[in-house]
C-alpha cells in the first residue's frame, strides 16, 4: 500500500493524516474512519476486521443513554416545556440585578439537567433567552456568549453525554460522575453570575422582561404571578428531580434513565401540557435522529481509531513522552488540561475523549489521581472547548439561531471564556469540591 509518510509508524501517519483531513475540512467521523482504515491496510490488517471493530464500539449498554436524552432533551424543547420554564424564572429572578442576564444562565444550569448536550441546549432555549436579554439591555453578542457559555455545562451538570462517554472509556461508575459533578457545576454556574456586571448593559425595565414570552399574568401582584408561573412550570420543573432522584436512590441506572427522561417528557407533552402532536413528534424524532447518529459515527469511526492507537503502543509512546515532562504532578495536570483546550478548539468533546483519554488515563493511574475527580476536570475543559474561537460548535449553533457572524459571538463570550478558565483552575486545583458529594453518600 503507497506510504503517504515515509519512514514513520503506521499509529503515527494515521493521527498526522487525521489532522490533515480535518485541516480540509473532512468531517470528524469520516477523518477518523479514512485515517484508521489506511494505518489498518499499512499494517496488514484486512478490512474485514473494521466490522468487528465497529460493532463492538457502539454495542455497549451504557451508550444507549446518548440518542434517548438527546431525544429527551428535543422533546422538551419542541413542546413548551422550555418556554414554561423560562417564564418562570424570569418571574422568580427577572427583577434581580443582571435582569435576563441572571435568568439566561440559572435556565442555562437548569437545562443543563435536562438535555445533556451543550448544541442542543442552545439551539432549545437560545432565541428565547437572547431575545430577552437583548429587550432587557444587553448586547445581542454578549447574550448570545452567554447561551454558548451556560449551554455548554450542560456536558458537565448531570446527566451528562460526556460524563457517561467518559465513564464508558475509563470504566468508572457513572452514577459517581454525575454526583461529583453537581457542585462543580454549579461553581461554573456562579462564576459566569460573576461575570455580569463587565457586560456594558444599557437600561432596561420590566416591559423588557415579559417581551421574552408574553405572559396572561403580566397584571397580577409578584406572589400571584410567581404562583401562576409555577403551575404551569411544575412538570418540567420536576425533570431534573425525576432523572437525577431516580439515579441517586438507585431506582434505576443513568442509561435507564435516560429512557424514563424521554417518557416523561412524552408524558408531560400529552397529558399535562397537551402540547404533543404527531407531526411534532415527528420533527423531535428526526431531529433527534440525525444529531444521534452524528455522535455515534464518531463513536463507531473512535472504535477504530483507537483500535490501532492500542496495537500501535502509542499509548505508551505517548504518555510516557507526558511522564517525562516533570516529576510535579501539577506540571502534568496543567499540560493536559492545555491540551484538551486547544483540541477542543478544533473537535468536538467526543472526538476529543476517544483520542485523548486512552493517552491520559494510564498518567492519571501512575500520578494516583481519583478517575472521577479527573473526569470532571476533562469535562470542564472540554465544555470550555464548546465556547472556544476558532471553532467552538457551540459559536456555530448560536450564529445560526442569532443570524450573528461566529466573530461577533466570539467577541461576546470572551469575558465568559477568561472567567471560566479562571473557574477550571479552581475545580483543577480543589479535588475536594468534586468529590464532597460523592465521599458524603458512600
């Protein structure tokens, strides 16, 4: 087979040719897919081994959590449950200092629990949190940062599509993933409240408030129109307690849950809100679809990828190279976190787990780290990566519901990127705050 790099190892040409054809553009799954068939023919393997391999990858249990709270999370969003919450908070919290800027990002941490996907968060709640923000003052990029910002914990706040790729590849308990992740979401959450008051708003007053979603209790007093939001929010407000209640307790597993989410939120759509209808059914069916099948080419084309990076020993290649940069466990750590910030700036989260973790798992081993405590570390640099110029997937998502160019966004979420980096640092450097939770409830 013609040699495209002479004179280096297969495992080395097929990660340089990935880099290759994503630089042309190629999309994730396929770079993946192109580059580990040739490092498998410059091996000698036939392809009729890639079948296996790919079957394998995408026939285990605990990833059948992705398409069903991705479905979940579509569902909620097409059939108002969104909008019910939204109206509420902005009736709890609207009046507040920060306005829609406070409402954009508790609904952000809130949505977070529900949908599991940062893309999907913006492009559920995203027009009606800039709208509002916008009526109440704030720039539009800025509002739009904001979403992009808030919208990417949701792969950090359980239940979360990367803690349970993270707990897959690293054989860790997703349940304590999604527990230790909790505060250390919330601090993220804190710290973009935190960065409010940099944003430059203009003036802005309660009228602005209810442009976001006109409300029939614009003329009641505050407690009579907090109740009414309230009713009408409880079903979705109680999402969350369903999901993450039902996987604390050990009623079921975060993959069950992941099916129980998608029926309730069926449910809610049917009987408690009447707001489903086959042909919404339909397009949350086939949104969902299509943004599933993106994540599980990636996840099957991964398989294959990381496959050959095993047979190849650049594991240890690789992370011995790591081990030999110092004997300071926090030199390693910090070279880690810099390089899942720089690939998450060219890859998606879960492109970035299946190359890196097979590298970094063996350095956390030898440096005695606690996996779950590292899974959330990875998971907050990678949902940093969501937000990042110059091709956060996020950034894309958003300049197409806010029909804003990707720079003007950029610009918008860069206070958000510096306070978050200044947030990874302390979950980085704070073990503990990760791993209270999950210490408390053994």
């Amino acid at each position: 087979m013609f040699d495209l790099f002479p004179g280096l190892g297969a495992g080395t040409e097929m990660v340089i040719l990935f880099f290759v054809l994503m630089a042309l553009r190629v999309p994730v799954a396929f770079s993946l897919g192109l580059s580990a068939f040739y490092a498998m023919g410059q091996m000698g393997f036939g392809f009729d081994l890639a079948g296996d391999l790919i079957a394998a990858g995408v026939t285990k249990f605990s990833l059948l959590a992705i398409p069903f709270f991705i479905l979940a999370g579509t569902l909620m969003g097409t059939l108002g449950i969104a909008e019910r919450m939204i109206r509420f908070f902005r009736v709890l919290i609207g009046s507040m200092p920060g306005g829609m800027g406070v409402v954009g990002t508790v609904v952000c941490l809130f949505w977070g629990a529900v949908s599991g996907s940062g893309p999907a968060s913006v492009a559920a709640i995203g027009p009606m949190i800039v709208k509002g923000m916008e009526e109440d003052g704030y720039d539009r990029a800025y509002a739009a940062g904001l979403v992009c910002t808030g919208a990417a914990l949701s792969i950090v706040i359980p239940p979360s599509i990367g803690l349970v790729i993270y707990g897959v590849i690293a054989e860790t308990s997703i349940s304590q993933l999604f527990i230790a992740a909790v505060l250390p979401g919330l601090f993220m959450g804190l710290v973009m409240l935190a960065t409010l008051p940099f944003a430059g708003r203009r003036g802005g007053g309660r009228e602005a408030l209810d442009a976001l979603s006109p409300t029939p209790h614009a003329g009641l007093p505050y407690r009579q129109r907090l109740a009414a939001a309230f009713r009408e929010a409880f079903w979705g407000l109680l999402t969350p307690l369903v999901i993450l209640g039902g996987i604390y307790s050990g009623v079921f597993t975060p993959t069950e849950a992941a099916l129980v989410a998608t029926v309730y939120a069926l449910g809610v759509g049917a009987l408690a809100y009447r707001t489903l209808t086959l042909r919404g059914l339909y397009e949350a069916l086939a949104d969902a679809a299509a943004s599933s099948a993106v994540v599980m080419l990636v996840v099957a084309y991964a398989g294959l990828f990381g496959w050959v990076v095993t047979v190849e020993d650049l594991v240890g290649t690789y992370s011995g190279a790591l081990l030999g940069l110092s004997d300071n466990q926090w030199v390693i750590l910090l070279a880690i976190m810099v390089i899942l910030l720089v690939a998450g700036m060219f890859m998606d989260a879960i492109t970035v787990m299946f190359i890196s973790l097979p590298i970094f798992l063996p350095v956390m081993r030898e440096m005695g780290w606690d996996p779950v405590w590292f899974g959330v570390v990875v998971m907050v640099n990678l949902a940093i990566g969501l937000f990042t110029p110059p091709v956060g997937i996020n950034l894309y998502v958003a300049a197409n519901v806010t029909r804003l160019s990707i720079e003007q966004i950029a610009r918008g979420a860069a206070p958000f990127l510096l306070t978050s980096l200044l947030g990874l640092a302390v979950v980085a450097g704070l073990p503990q705050l990760s791993l209270f939770l999950v210490e408390a409830l053994r």
